[in-house]
C-alpha cells in the first residue's frame, strides 16, 4: 500500500487492539509509560504510541496486526487463539505462552533477559531434550536460564565448542535472531493411537476402527 494508505489502516487497527470481545494485551516489564497491561481503553495504546520513540511504536504497531490476525482466525474458525510480540522469533513463542487462551503479550528487548534469568531451562526452545540435559549434567546449580549465563565461558566451550557455546548465551538472553519461514500446505497428514498389548481379534478391529475414523475426520477437515 502506499504510505499514506498503510498508516490510516494501522491506525485502524491499533485503535480496535483492545476491543473486549477479541483481544487482551500485555506488555511483560515495567518502566513504560503504561503499567503491565496495555491500559483499560482503547485510546490508551493510541496515547502511548504518540508518546514513545519509534522503537517502543514498533512492539504496538506488531500488536495491533497480531490483534487483527487474531480476530480474524476467531470469526473464520470460531477459535481464540494467543500471540506473542517481540524483536524475536524466540521470545514472541514464549511470549505467545503466557496469556492464553485468548492474550497476547509483548516483550520488549529491555525486559527479556530479566524474564528469562528466572525462567526453567527446559520451558525455552530447543533446551527440553537433550541439550538441555546435557548443560545441566555441567552443574548440579543449573535450573534456569539465567544460571547458564553465570556459567563461566570456558566450562560450555569446553564441553560445547566456542560456536554452539555463543548460540546457547544468545538462546538464554532472547538474543537468539531466527528466521520466520512462512509454512505452506501440509503435504502428508499422521494419524495414530497407541493400545495396549491385546490378545482378542475383537479388541484389535476396535482399535483399528477408531483409527480409521480418526484418520478419515482428519481427512475431511483438510479437504474443507
């Protein structure tokens, strides 16, 4: 759209962030010019905008579109859903996780390392398999994120090498830069069940019935 165009349709959707019926919003931290949630009105976010540099406009403006994505997805699908809004990728997941059902929640730069230096470390990507079991096997005072930071370099370069040791430090700052790859169309659908160990051919074709029944709504819902 042209410049003028997009900023009268922000503007529409920045005013309508806070309609009662579709979203809540949330700002994770302190020391904004708005306390943790995003005013009583919808005039507020539109103030708060007015009276903040650029990049604070940036997280508001993302908030407003996750709004509008929001109500759209409830409308067509009759579904709430949750968002997350942050300079990352990774935040804005973790983000995303904290006021469901139906919030959204944005995290600024300045309050994500604070968050995180309190937060489990298996609650964050990629760190509740294996990895993460592996850095908490360097120290028995490893809990949070946060410990893993206070870890002396040297100890995860050791065990890590100094490349995935400087991802890992991103990771546990939020400073970890993703890309967001748009998904298209699934190609394959995976329906299955699991059953106890079973002995009569009676149980067996119940069990395969259910899974045919399963694998045929799944089918339905896609071909919709």
């Amino acid at each position: 759209d042209p410049p003028v165009q997009s900023t009268h349709r922000l503007e529409d959707m920045i005013s309508n962030i806070h309609s009662p019926k579709y979203s809540s919003t949330f700002v994770k931290g302190v020391g904004w010019a708005l306390p943790a949630q995003l005013g009583a009105d919808d005039s507020a976010c539109v103030d708060w905008i007015s009276s903040t540099g650029e990049g604070k406009a940036r997280y508001a403006i993302g908030a407003a579109i996750a709004a509008h994505i929001r109500r759209s997805v409830l409308v067509h699908t009759k579904y709430n859903c949750s968002a997350g809004i942050a300079s990352t990728k990774l935040l804005a997941k973790l983000g995303s996780a904290m006021h469901k059902p139906k919030g959204q929640t944005i995290i600024p730069d300045n309050a994500a390392e604070s968050m995180l230096k309190s937060m489990p470390l298996e609650s964050i990507r990629y760190m509740g398999g294996k990895l993460g079991r592996q850095i908490k096997e360097l120290s028995s005072e490893i809990k949070t994120a946060g410990d893993v930071v206070c870890l002396p370099r040297h100890v995860l370069e050791r065990a890590f090498g100094p490349r995935t040791t400087a991802w890992i430090l991103d990771l546990c700052i939020g400073k970890l830069d993703e890309e967001v790859v748009e998904r298209g169309r699934p190609k394959s659908m995976l329906a299955a069940k699991s059953f106890p160990l079973v002995r009569e051919l009676s149980a067996c074709e119940r069990y395969v019935e259910s899974c045919g029944l399963r694998t045929n709504t799944c089918l339905s819902l896609l071909g919709e």
